[in-house]
C-alpha cells in the first residue's frame, strides 16, 4: 500500500484550501512538484486528496462508489434543477438513457450541417475585429439552440452569456466555502445569483414554449419544470465548455500561424487534432473533477477512507513531462493516432470518462473543429494583442483571464468549402 503525504499545515486547513480558491490550477502544480502523485489535506474536519496517476484517476472515474462532490450537486442544481448533470443513481441512469440516442453518431453528423450554417452566417463581413470570449459565447449558445435542440433564441442573446458566466463566478466561489450559502442571506452575492437564475430559468422556459418539438419529443413524460431543466441544462453544458474551448483555440492559432495554415489547407481531420490539443493544454471543465467515496475503497494502492474528497487535476495531469513531452508546448501532432497510442489511459482526460463521461464529448470535437475550419478557411488572423504567458481564469470553465481580441480578414483566395468534407464523415 502507498501512503498519501498529508500536507496540511495551517490552522484547520485554511491556507491550503483557501490557496485552491484563490488559484486552482497552479495550486495542484505545486502541491504535485513538492510531495508527487498523491497529496492529501485536511479542512475543517474533511479530508481531500488529490491523486496525479492516470491509473488512480480511470479508477476512480470508473468506480461507482465514487460518487460526484455533494457540493458541486448542490451548486449545479441550483441552476438546473434535477437533470442528467446532477442525477445520481436510477434517476441519472433514467435521464441518461432519454438523452443518449440524441448524441449518437447518425445524429452528431446531422447537426454539424447546421453548425456550418450557423458559423457561415455569423460571418460574412470581410474584416472583423473580433472580441473572442463574447463572440464564441454567443456562437455555440446559437449552435446549442439552433443545431441540437431545435430553438430558435432570437436576436438578442449576449445576456444570457454575460448571466451564465456571473452564475460560474458564484458556484466557483461556493464550491470552495467551508459551508453552503442558505439562499434567503440578504446579501447581494446572494441576490445577484438569484436573479441571473430566474431569468435564465425564464428564457428557457420560453424557448421551449415556443419550439423545439423536434428534439422535446425525445423528454416526452417529463412534466414542464422538467423539461425546462433538462434543457437548460443542456444549454448550459453545451455551450459554456465549448465556447472557452474554442476561445483558446483561436488564441492558440493567432499564436502560431503555422498551425492556423495547415487547418485551413487540410480541412476537419487536422483540426480535431488542433482541438485535441487545446483542449489538453486549456481543460475547459477542470473544477468538475470531484469525487466523494462512499465507502472505504482502494485506488491505484492508495486507501481512500469513506467520505473523503478525491480531486482529479486535468490541468496538472495534461502537462506532466512524463506523457507529454516539453509540454507547453502546442503540438497537435501529438494527437496523431500512433502517438495517442504510447501514452497511458486517462494521461488526458478533458471529458472525463467511465459512465459519466461528457455526453456531448463527439459532438463537441466536430463542432468546435467545424467552427474553427469554417474560420480559418475563410479569414487570416491578423493581429494579436496578448502578453507573453497567458493568463487563465476558473469561473467554473476555464476562460482566457484578459480581453483576448482578434482581427479577422478575409483570404483573398477563398479555400473550398467543407460540404465534401461533411458529406463524407
Ligand atoms: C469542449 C467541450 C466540452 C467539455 C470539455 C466537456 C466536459 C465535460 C465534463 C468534464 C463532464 C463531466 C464528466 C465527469 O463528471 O466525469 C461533462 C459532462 C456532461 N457534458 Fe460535457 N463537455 C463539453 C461539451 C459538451 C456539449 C457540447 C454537450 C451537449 C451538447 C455536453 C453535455 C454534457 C452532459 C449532459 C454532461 C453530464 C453527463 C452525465 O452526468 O451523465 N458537454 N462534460
């Protein structure tokens, strides 16, 4: 049996746990540069550990007496009430099998005919100056509606973007207070999230009111309030992920121009590769990874005492030496079949995995790689105004930390469109 340092040293916790609020992603490096692939701290009475090994995390994603962190539970159906996100047990295993065929390969493909046309007629000006964030925001929450559910939103919607992204900011902040926030403190934290809830809830209470028979007919025997949490849960796990995504993706391209060539020559195959290796570098989802063991249970050698909180950090996981090799570097190729190949399990694991794996996970890839061909074969990036080490913010996803803006202009030789392409998926 392996032992896990403990590596609480303040009163109660408070600093170590305190440090994971402040800067998650940078605190598991550290933790993981100091003491190795297991670390464990104690807050407030409640043991965390943290384990860095792919082989500890596919255990632990695949193990069904680990159960997803109460808390988060708790966060997430504030927003979205009972959905598959938030589900254990019968009931998830019930939600999961009314959404699955909606994702399955016939139908992925189908939707990606219509993210073509939605990113066709997003963008036609020959300049645009780009605000990345808001725009990617405002695209995939018009490829959720529009391509997979059947909505059609209207015009205006950059709100709903800007109030989903004030809702991360708050479940980020409490995930990681040491207790709940009962919802009638009089407090404007408080308030604010209320009514950013509310007025999402009613947004999509609306937009299923008024469409979508196509995609609903599939919550047939879900009651209204149901089928809104359903969908509003689907909104909100299908766009927010992939518009951070895609946002780094096209930082990433601006950065290296090379790369931004070769997607706009090779078409849809390479660019999944480009995504791949985003996604590996900038893992949108990296608070989702809690766990709670529901009994005494071994992983990978370490014993895991009942209740305790198993953190599983993507980022730190996805820029370990040891399976990626000089590995900030961006490198696409190394998602090249053979090379996947010579790299453990769950050394890379933006989707999680096991039973709870990321529903849209195939839809994702082709969507954001449809998106970002559609871009580059028709516009150069032209200018770029960053620093030199980018700066990342958790707001439940990981968004870039600065206004990253881009100019876009169009090729003069327009590369061929991506209907052939499409066509032979
Ligand atoms: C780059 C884009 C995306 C990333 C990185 C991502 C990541 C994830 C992760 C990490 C999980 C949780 C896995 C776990 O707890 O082990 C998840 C769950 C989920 N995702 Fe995604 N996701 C993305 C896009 C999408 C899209 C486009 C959809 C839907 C159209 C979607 C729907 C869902 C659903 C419904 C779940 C809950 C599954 C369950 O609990 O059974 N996601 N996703």
């Amino acid at each position: 049996l392996k032992s896990i340092p403990d590596i609480t040293k303040s009163w109660f916790g408070w600093r170590e746990f305190l440090g994971l609020q402040r800067d998650l992603l940078s605190t598991y490096e550290a933790w993981q540069h100091g003491w190795g692939d297991a670390v464990q701290l104690r807050f407030l009475g409640q043991r965390h550990i943290v384990l860095y090994a792919p082989q500890a995390v596919g255990e632990v994603l695949k193990h069904a007496d680990f159960v997803r962190y109460p808390r988060m539970m708790r966060v997430l159906r504030q927003v979205m009430g009972d959905s598959v996100s938030s589900a254990e047990g019968a009931h998830w295993q019930e939600r999961r099998r009314l959404l699955a065929p909606a994702f399955r390969v016939q139908h992925v493909q189908s939707y990606a005919q219509s993210v073509e046309r939605i990113v066709e007629e997003a963008f036609g000006d020959p300049e645009i100056n780009l605000r990345v964030v808001p725009a990617m925001t405002e695209l995939t929450l018009r490829v959720i509606c529009g391509a997979v559910l059947d909505l059609q939103p209207g015009n205006d919607i950059s709100w709903v973007g800007v109030a989903l992204q004030s809702l991360g900011k708050a479940a980020m902040v409490e995930l990681f207070l040491p207790a709940p926030l009962p919802d009638w403190l009089p407090i404007p934290f408080v308030r604010r999230k209320r009514r950013a809830i509310r007025q999402i809830q009613d947004f999509v209470a609306d937009l299923t009111q008024r469409g979508g028979r196509h995609f609903l007919a599939r919550l047939e025997g879900l009651s209204p309030l149901q089928v809104r949490d359903e969908t509003l849960n689907l909104i909100l796990a299908g766009h927010e992920t992939t518009a951070a995504g895609l946002s780094w993706a096209l930082y990433l391209l601006a950065t290296h121009p090379q790369v931004a060539q070769r997607v706009a020559v090779e078409g849809l195959g390479y660019c999944e590769r480009v995504v791949k290796e985003t996604l590996r570098l900038y893992p949108p989802a990296p608070a989702l990874f809690l766990r709670q063991a529901q009994q005494e249970l071994r992983v990978d050698n370490y014993e895991i005492p009942r209740g305790s909180i198993v953190h599983l950090p993507a980022w730190a996981v996805h820029r370990d030496s040891r399976y990626f090799e000089d590995p900030l570097k961006f490198n696409p190729d190394r998602f090249a079949p053979e090379a996947v190949k010579q790299r453990p399990e769950f050394s890379y694991f933006p989707f999680g995995g096991g039973p709870r794996i990321c529903l849209g996970q195939s839809f994702a890839l082709l969507e954001m790689s449809v998106i970002l061909t559609v871009l580059l074969r028709k516009y150069h990036i032209e200018t770029l105004d960053v620093g030199a080490s980018p700066l990342c913010q958790v707001r439940f996803s990981l968004w870039p930390g600065w206004p990253l803006e881009l100019k876009l202009r169009r090729r003069e030789n327009l590369v061929q469109g991506l209907d052939e392409q499409l066509q032979r998926l």
